[in-house]
C-alpha cells in the first residue's frame, strides 16, 4: 500500500486549522486571567427620570411622592 499524498490543499487547510485552535486558545487563556472583573456592582443600571439609563443611582432627596389611589387603573367609564 501506498502513503497518503499530501498536497499543498491538505496542507493549507491543515496549517489554518493549527492557526484557528492556538488563537481560541489563547483567547480561552486571556478570558480565564480578565474573570475577575466583571461583578454585580459592574452589571447594575439605573434609569433616571427622562428614561436615560445611567450607572450612578437616583438621589432620594429628588423623589416625587405619589398617592397609590390618585392611580386610575383601567378603561375610565363613559359620561
């Protein structure tokens, strides 16, 4: 029996298959030294009165009061 051949496609798809696995690889390295960074104090979000998200919270001394029963909930009836 003869050896397989190896032709210079084989080798071409052989070398950037190599080429693709160290980069993922060192990829996978580099996300397993960064893991520490992300927390939850990182993912928290707050949205302020115009609708704009923002990563500092609100100022409580700023907050509106609402009475819950001033809330109509509803179709309003027909006069």
């Amino acid at each position: 029996m003869s050896r397989a051949r190896e032709t210079f496609g084989k080798k071409e798809t052989r070398t950037k298959k190599e080429k693709k696995r160290k980069e993922k690889e060192k990829k996978r390295i580099e996300r397993k030294e960064n893991k520490g960074s992300g927390g939850l104090d990182d993912m928290i979000a707050y949205v302020d009165e115009f609708g704009n998200i923002t990563s500092t919270p609100p100022d409580v001394s700023q907050r509106k009061t609402i009475n819950a029963e001033d809330i109509d909930l509803g179709v309003p009836r027909r006069s």
